[in-house]
C-alpha cells in the first residue's frame, strides 16, 4: 500500500492503494490496517471516516476531511443540475460518519453491511482517494476478470494520458 499526500483543491488528499483481507466481527467492527492509519494525520484528514454504498456491492469510505471537501466541491460539478441533485441525495442520505477507536476500528453500519451484502469476511481495497469494502469471493471473481483485460485497460489508458499531455503542449 501506498500513501501519498497532496493539495486536492486547496486541501489534502491520500492516495489509497493496495487490498487486505479483513474480518468484521460480532459488533459491526472492522479493523483499519495500521499502515493506511500511519499515513493519516487527525488534522489534515480528522478523526472519522465517512462511509457510504459505493458500485455494485461495495461500501466506499473516504476520510472525514477529505468527504466533506468533496461535498464542497461538488457545487462546482460539470453534471447538470438534476443529476446533481440526484446523486447528492443517495450519497449523503446514505453516508454515515463513522469514529475509528483507539484499537483503530470502525463500527460499520449494519444497514450498510445488509445493502451491500456483505458478511463478515471481507476484502478492504485502495483505490486512489477512498478505500472499498467488499466481498472477497465477488471481488476475486471480479480481479480475475479486469486482469483478464489488462492489457487492453492499460493501452486505452496509455492513450488518453497521450490526449491530455498533448492537448496541454498545444496551451
């Protein structure tokens, strides 16, 4: 896993990455892996996580500071208004605020856990600025095929970083 921070619109943003089998136990609590808590700073990112249903089966949880600067800057969207306004009421009306303990825990909504169907062994993913939970079995299933495709994911991607850098040498 990797952490790196930097300025995300006039604020700090972690980059997540890496996956690690995790269990939740009995009270809805899940373990936040000490090398994803070493890289957070209570002043820049605060104390808590947001949490909040994600794609498919998965919960996506960002941290505290980082979720409220998104809610910011979502007012600046280039989506039109309706779509705006519809994915801000599933999101916040979704999201729960969730505190990390001194053992470096979140009690993760059951409600949540329920939507997303998840038990009580799950997958914790880094994926660039928020970490998703999922279910180990559905995400192996899912790897395997996203691998399958790496070669043509990485080619499109190669070539719209291409785009952008050429673009950028024409300003």
């Amino acid at each position: 896993m990797s952490l790196a921070q930097g300025n995300w619109n006039k604020g700090f943003y972690v980059l997540f990455t890496g996956e690690y089998e995790h269990t939740i136990d009995a009270k809805s609590r899940l373990a936040i892996p000490a090398e994803i808590r070493s890289g957070l700073e209570a002043e820049k990112h605060g104390t808590a996580f947001y949490v909040a249903p994600g794609s498919t089966d998965t919960l996506w949880l960002w941290p505290e500071r980082l979720f409220e600067q998104m809610a910011t800057a979502s007012e600046a969207s280039l989506l039109p208004d309706e779509d705006l306004l519809e994915f801000e009421e599933l999101l916040y009306s979704q999201a729960s605020r969730v505190e990390m303990d001194k053992s470096g825990r979140i009690r993760v909504p059951e409600r949540l856990l329920k939507q997303a169907s998840l038990g009580s062994s799950v997958v914790l993913l880094g994926v660039k600025d928020h970490l998703e939970l999922r279910d180990p079995e559905r995400w192996a299933g899912q790897r395997d095929d996203k691998l399958a495709k790496q070669a043509e994911l990485m080619m499109r991607a190669r070539r719209a970083m291409q785009r952008v850098r050429s673009t950028h040498k024409e300003d």
